[in-house]
C-alpha cells in the first residue's frame, strides 16, 4: 500500500481542532499492532506510516489560529509535494468567507479536483462550496450553519444530522470534532474498518 500524502490547508483563525483532530487521527494510523505499539512508545513517527501528514498556507506564513496560538506550516502552495488527499478546515463564519473569496486559494483546490479525496471541516465546507466543486452533490458543515450553508450555495444538497458525508472524492462533516470521524472515516476507506476501528481505540475515541 502506498503511503499517501495528506495537506492540510492553513489559514489565519482557522480552528485548532478542525485540523489537530484529523492531523492526529491519520498520523498515529498504524498498518498492524506492532507498528502501533511503536508509534505510541517512539519520539519519531514510523517511516512505513500510511500517511504523510503535513500543513499548508498559500504563503508559507505563519499563521494564527481562532484562540490566538500561531502555527507555522511546513509547505507553501508553490513547494508543497503532491498530494493524495487535501483537508480544509472551519473556523469562525468570517474567516472562512474571506479565505473562500480569495482567488488564489480558490483555484489552488480546484487544480486538485481529481486527486483522491477532497475532505472539508466544519465551515471549511464554506470553502470547498466556493469553488463549485459541491454543486450538485451532498454536503454537510457545522449544525448552526446549515441554513446558511444551504441560502448561499443551493446548489448543493445540504444534509443535517450526520457527522460525515461522501460524495465522489469529497468528504465533508460537521462541526470541530467531527473532523475526527471524518479521519477515521477516511482510514475505513483506504485501509479497512478494522484498522480504522483499532485507531479509534488507540486514540480513546468514541467512534460512531
């Protein structure tokens, strides 16, 4: 199995969970025990992890999250490898809506349209709406901006109550935490529900 490269796109007052959550999830994913009991005990994550998880701004700038701790990402659009799977992460409604009018952040995603899995968190889905690449298709954000959601992007089939939602290669779920069950949704998926359930366990996480 191929090890698959994961972006994590940045920006400021972007929600620490939003992106820490999935972050932790698909980087303590372990391909059988003993590679788990490794990766719990080891200062140095496994090189034969199944994902390579990694952060990115349009910049390369440092950035300050929602509660004001300030991330420093590891690529820019202009040197960051090839990715397999792109997240987007929430935050506050105006944050969101101002990287989402930004056309170089827009475009950069729509250029990864055809990767594997295009994954959207909480208000991030704000974010991937923007470009178009929903319409059409089912989607879900944060319960208190569902209607917003659904008044400014109608074409896309809004859908409440659910923690994750598949369609094509996008994946969205709703609010903060929820980024958690989108990650091991995601490792269900690529690596199977075993996998995906024992990672669950690892990290003490109710999965359901």
């Amino acid at each position: 199995m191929k090890k698959r490269n994961v972006g994590i796109l940045l920006y400021d007052f972007v929600d620490i969970l939003d992106f820490a959550g999935p972050a932790e999830v698909l980087s303590l994913t372990a391909k059988n025990r003993v590679e788990e009991t490794f990766t719990l005990y080891k200062k140095q994550l496994l090189a034969t992890r199944p994902f390579d998880v990694f952060t990115i701004t349009d910049t390369g700038m440092q950035i300050k999250t929602h509660s004001g701790i300030k991330v420093e990402p590891d690529f820019s659009f202009e040197n960051c490898p090839e990715l397999d799977i792109l997240i987007i992460p929430g935050g506050p409604l105006r944050a969101v809506q101002a990287v989402a009018k930004n056309l170089r952040i827009q475009d950069w995603i729509k250029k990864h349209n055809n990767i594997e899995y295009i994954c959207s968190v909480c208000t991030g889905a704000f974010i991937l709406g923007e470009t178009g690449l929903l319409n059409g298709k089912k989607g879900t954000t944060h319960h208190l901006a569902l209607k917003i959601m659904q008044k400014k992007y109608p074409e896309i089939r809004v859908v409440s109550d659910v923690k994750v939602v598949h369609d094509s290669n996008l994946i969205s779920s709703g609010g903060v935490s929820s980024g958690i069950n989108m990650a091991l949704y995601l490792v269900s998926q690529i690596m199977g529900k075993t996998i995906s359930e024992r990672t669950a366990r690892n990290i003490e996480f109710v999965h359901y």
